[in-house]
C-alpha cells in the first residue's frame, strides 16, 4: 500500500489538507426510482422529487459552474434495483463540462467498484467499510487513495449501514481511524438525523470524528443555510456535499467567500 500508517503525522498532515484549495461545496444528486430526489433522514418513503430526471437535476448544477457531484444510487444502496443508466447519462454529461464524479451506492463488490470507476473519476464505499475491509484495502490498492472515499454515516454516534436501514455496533470515530489505517485519505461524515431536514448542523460529532481522522474530511450534510457552512470551515473540514438546502436555495451557490 503506498500509504502506511506509519508515516509521520506531520506528512499525513501537510499532505491531506488544503491540497485541493479552499473549501468545497459539493451537490448532491440522489437518485430514487430515476428520479433526482432528496430523502428526509435517508428514509426512502420521505421522498422529494426535485428533477423527474437526474441528468436535468446535473444540467443545472453543472451550468452554475459545478466542477463536482455527488451521486447516490439510493436504489442499489437500500438493494432494490439500481439506476446506472441515468448515472451513467449524468456522468457522460459532467465529462463534457469536464466536472468530476463520485458515485456511492451498492458499491459492494470488486466488479461493481470496477464498472463504476471505468467511467467515473471516484467511488463512494458505505456498508463495505463495516464489512469487508479487506476489499477497501484492496480497492485502495488497485486504483490509489485518490479514486476511493469511505463515507461513514453516522446515527448516535454508530455507523449506519444497507441503506441505513441497519445500525452496526461500530462508531463513527472507531471506524475513521480503521479506515486511516487502511489508507483512505478521504472520507465523508454523515449525521444521518438531520440529513435532509434543513434542521442546521450539530457541530460535536463531526469534530470527533475531524479529531479521529487526519487526512481530507467532507460534510456529507446536514447543512441548511450558509453559516453551516461557515461552521464546517471553522472546524476545519475540507468541504461538504449540500441537497437540499440546495435544492431549495437556503444556501448560496455557488459559494463565494
Ligand atoms: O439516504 C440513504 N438511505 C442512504 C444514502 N444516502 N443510504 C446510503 N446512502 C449513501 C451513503 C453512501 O454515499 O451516504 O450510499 C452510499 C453507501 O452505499 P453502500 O451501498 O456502500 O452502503
């Protein structure tokens, strides 16, 4: 692995911060049933369509000078079918703006992590990290840190997994020193509990988590006007992926300092 766990903290630390340049604010699309929608509390029954179609809802984002975005397949992450040909449509239309993809969801397997990151730039692993560390290893391994996120999402503390309809008994914090020592350089932390619900950000697990986790941190929500993500700043992430605050237009974009 290229990047042992041994290196001096000072290295890690020069290395991982502030090597992209300021903070990131990411959109999100989540796709359900082919549609763009956001989830209240990642519950697929609370669903809001913004865009009938997820390439429409990156059309947008895209024109307001996105270079990033964010891309859930709820489907596959709750294991109910999947929508990669609307992914893959998306994807196909950032290339053209020249703007980089992640896409999470279901991405459980080598063979799907290879599909994916054969026309995406990154993946996004979820439920594996709890359960097949190995095969984070592995893709860490294969494609280099950069093209693998870990997203660690979290509920009371312990990490929401399958779609978060299921609670391990890991916590969030445990698992993002796990992951470090694998060689993730990048992970996403999510409050399950406000995700969706504009209810503003609660700033004590994220800072745990920021404490656990030496390397590049992203918000992944939670946020619902501008001053969440000022507060995210202030508590040295490296950015955050924003629905439906903006969405709904509760939070400027793009951001300008
Ligand atoms: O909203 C949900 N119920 C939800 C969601 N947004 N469930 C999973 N996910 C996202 C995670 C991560 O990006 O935030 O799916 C990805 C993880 O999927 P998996 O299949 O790897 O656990």
């Amino acid at each position: 692995m290229s990047w042992p766990s041994e290196m001096p903290e000072s290295v890690r630390g020069t290395r991982a911060r502030g090597t992209e340049g300021g903070f990131a604010v990411v959109p999100c699309v989540d796709v359900q049933g082919g549609c763009a929608v956001r989830l209240t509390e990642g519950d697929p029954t609370r669903e809001t369509v913004y865009y009938p179609d997820p390439v429409a809802a990156g059309r947008h984002w895209l024109g307001l000078g996105a270079r990033e975005l964010h891309v859930v397949d709820l489907d596959a992450a709750l294991g109910a079918g999947d929508n990669r040909g609307a992914i893959e449509a998306l994807a196909a239309l950032a290339a053209e703006h020249g703007a980089r993809v992640e896409v999470g969801g279901g991405v459980r397997s080598l063979e799907v992590a290879d599909a994916w990151l054969a026309r995406v730039q990154r993946v996004v692993l979820g439920t594996v990290a709890v359960t097949d560390p190995a095969l984070v290893a592995s893709l860490v391994a294969r494609y280099g840190p950069e093209r693998i996120v870990v997203s660690v999402d979290a509920r009371d503390g312990r990490v929401a997994v399958r779609g978060w309809v299921e609670t391990s008994a890991v916590e969030a914090t445990e698992l993002a020193r796990r992951m470090a020592a694998l060689g993730v350089r990048e992970l996403i932390y999510t409050d399950v509990s406000r995700d969706g619900t504009l209810q503003g950000v609660d700033p004590e697990p994220v800072a745990r988590v920021r404490a656990a986790f030496p390397h590049r941190l992203i918000a992944g929500g939670g946020v619902a006007t501008d001053a969440d993500l000022d507060l995210y700043e202030r508590l040295g992430l490296d950015g955050a992926i924003v629905g439906r605050a903006l969405y709904e237009g509760t939070v400027r974009y793009p951001r300008t300092a």
